[in-house]
C-alpha cells in the first residue's frame, strides 16, 4: 500500500522509536540493479543496537551528552526505506523523525558494464542530497558491494569519501564489515548531534515552531522567554536519547516539561511527557514490566496535554501516542498480563474515535494498525471489520485496486468467507 505510506508512516511509531536514529537506506542503479541491492540492504537493517564500546566517540567537556558512557550506553538505529519516507510537519517537536543519515546501496556487478555507469550511479546519489524529504540528513554514504577491477581501479571514485566499496567475501565477513562501517558512521553522528545540541544551548535565535502555532502567533512565541526555553530543552533532549544519553535526556525533559506547563505550552508538555516514557524504557532495558507501566502512565498524561488544544490540530499527535499505549499493553498483555487484553481493544476504540478528524487517507492506515493490534490479541473479527472498514475507505478515494487488496488480506488471514454485497462494494 505505498501510496498511502506516506500518511500513515507515523502511525506505526514504537515507544523506542523516539531513541532510534533514523538512517534511509535507498537503492541505486538501474531497476534491475536495485532488486539486486535486497540481499545487502536487509544484512544492513539487522545492525538496530550498536554498542557504545564498539563506537569512537568521547563527549566534550560541555557536552550535553555529559553522563553518555562507552560502556553503558547504546546507539539504537531505525533503518527507513527511501520509498516510504516522507518528512513530518511535526519534526521539531519529535526530533526522531527526521532522517540524519543517508546511505546509497549499489551492486556493482549489475551497475558497472561501464565507468559511465557507475558515473550514472553516483548522479543518482547526489540527487538524494537535493531531496527536501532528506533536508535534515547530516551525512550521506554510498556502500558498493561485490566491486570488480572497474570499480577498485576506478581512481575519481575512489576519491569520493562518501564511497565505501565493500569486499567480495562470505555473509559472514561482509556482515562484520557492515558493522564495522556503521559503528564508524554513526560516530561521527555522535558528533554532529553534539555539535547541534551546543549550538542550540548557546543560541537565543532558534525559533521551534509546530503546525499547531498560528502566523500570528510566533511574535508572541519569540517573546515568550519560558516558552522559548521550553521548546529549546525539549529539543535538546530529544537528541540525547538519540545518542543513547538517557540521563542525560531525562534532565532536560524534566526541565522542558516543567517550563512548558508554566508556559501552558501543553504540545511541548505533551512531547517532553513522551520522551519521558522513552527514557524509562531506556533506562530499564531488561524488559521490567514496571518500566512498561510507567511509560504508559506518561504516555496518558501526555495525551491529556494534547486534548487540551483544538481536536483538529492535535489528532494526529493523539491517534499517534494512543498507538504507542496500545502497543506496550499489547506487549504487557502477550507476556503474561492477561488483564489488559480488554483494556488494549479500549485503546483501539478511542483511536477509532479520534481518527474522524483524520483524512481518508490516514483513517486507511489507523485501521490498518488496529486491524494488526486487533490481530496479536485474537480478537479476528475486530480486525476482519477494521481491515473492510479500510477497504471501503480505499473506494471512496477510487483505489479500487487496494481496496480489492484489503478484502483479499481479510479473507486469507482470517479465514472470512466474503458474500457479493461486500465484494461489489469496492470494485
């Protein structure tokens, strides 16, 4: 269902989405070489936790990364498909959704019948760097896989930084190169993050707007000294957890969610709530159900924030963290707490509820994503009637195919035996 990707990609955030740096992996070459570059591309999306021992980074003396430990600390990564990225209205207020790095993937083999080829190849990557999708990307690589003497030989591209050419070994070694190569570039993430974080500390410029923030409102916002603190500790914490600095991140969220409620800011209140619950699972990463529980308790009162500013604004905000409390019930429920299978289905009702104000096109993808919610908790039928619900909505907006698709699902995961009515009503 890609084309409606890009207004739900949202919906399918995870809690530990909001400590994961987001990387866009995205083919290169002619359509046939890109098929080819699969294999590759899913041994880089199994790298998600590196390590702080594995990494080259030490913070600086007036670091806001301060307490961030080599032996403690972790880098998480969220690895993100260039087809199915789209930027956020709302990534000032969650910082995790922009995309800080890029890496271009090529197979060689069927990319380099000719130097002018892997010319071609490398156009195609500095076009990704002109994508406004990817404005907020600190560094861009290309990784060649199974390079022949055309590329080793290849002097001009050798040159070019940005190109790591892989060597043709087994799965194993390539695997540990991959690592190794990612450990290197997120370090120097690290230090981009940090620098950004500094410069947000010392400057008074930065002005963090939401979509939620009329025109005519920013000159009050600019004047507004505890609001403007707000946003800018908000913002700080957000890149803490992102390099995987929780205590760090936890202060400034405390601080931010302080300012902010003084400041009735409730969407940073809400958000620096957010990344509060974040950090409790990041902090307690042995699963303790206690954890989980507290996060959802943030997570409630950051709803509360949201639904305090106009529903037409906020829903997407709301829709949003009502998934993520419904996904750690289900997870609480699937390990053991039966108690908050009827609780989880509640939370998908109330997403239902708030997804009236959504466009078509998002009310798709939150019945989608009750439908699976729906699914993990075995109630079939719940999810059979979100997943026609969502086909109906396909044919209201003429994509008959994907609404045709969505029946097909229902039928072959469910088991539902489709009479003519409902058939004839999405073709």
């Amino acid at each position: 269902m890609t084309s409606f990707s890009s207004s739900s990609s949202h919906l399918t955030e995870d809690l530990r989405d909001t400590f994961s740096i987001k990387i866009i992996l995205a083919p290169l070459g002619l359509p046939d070489a890109r098929t080819n570059c699969k294999p590759y591309i899913d041994l880089i999306k199994r790298r998600l936790l590196l390590e702080g021992s594995g990494l080259h980074f030490k913070p600086t003396q007036d670091s806001p990364f301060r307490n961030w430990s080599m032996l403690r600390d972790r880098v998480h990564i969220r690895f993100c498909d260039a087809v199915d990225f789209s930027s956020s209205d709302w990534e000032e207020l969650h910082v995790h959704r922009k995309a800080f790095a890029v890496i271009g993937v090529v197979h060689c083999p069927s990319s380099s019948s000719s130097s002018a080829n892997m010319e071609e190849v490398y156009q195609q990557f500095e076009q990704l760097k002109l994508n406004p999708n990817l404005k907020n990307a600190l560094r861009f690589q290309i990784y060649a896989f199974e390079p022949g003497q055309g590329e080793e030989n290849n002097i001009d591209l050798l040159r070019k930084e940005e190109v790591i050419l892989f060597p043709n070994q087994d799965q194993e070694h390539t695997t540990f190169y991959i690592t190794t190569i990612l450990s290197d570039l997120v370090s120097l993430l690290l230090r981009d993050l940090e620098d950004v974080t500094k410069r947000m500390l010392k400057s008074r410029q930065v002005i963090l707007l939401t979509p939620a923030d009329r025109v005519d409102t920013h000159a009050e916002i600019v004047k507004n000294k505890k609001l403007m603190m707000a946003r800018r500790q908000k913002y700080v914490a957000d890149f803490c957890i992102l390099a995987g600095a929780a205590i760090d991140a936890r202060k400034y969220y405390k601080e931010a969610l302080d300012l902010a409620r003084q400041a009735s800011d409730f969407i940073w209140a809400g958000g620096a709530l957010e990344g509060l619950a974040a950090c409790s699972l990041l902090l307690d990463d042995d699963k303790n159900n206690d954890a989980e529980k507290n996060a959802m308790g943030y997570i409630r009162e950051a709803l509360s924030c949201y639904q305090r500013l106009s529903k037409r604004v906020t829903y997407m905000l709301r829709i949003s963290a009502a998934f993520k409390l419904a996904r750690i019930s289900l997870s609480l429920y699937l390990n053991g707490d039966k108690s908050l299978r009827h609780k989880t289905c509640e939370h998908i009702r109330a997403i239902m509820g708030i997804s009236v104000e959504a466009s078509l096109k998002e009310r798709v993808g939150v019945c989608v994503e009750a439908a699976c919610i729906a699914s993990s908790l075995g109630y079939f039928r719940t999810a059979t009637m979100y997943i026609h619900r969502a086909s109906l909505v396909c044919a209201k907006l003429g994509s008959y195919e994907h609404a045709t698709t969505l029946l097909r699902i229902a039928i072959a995961e469910y088991n539902i035996v489709m009479d003519s009515s409902s058939s004839s009503s999405s073709s």
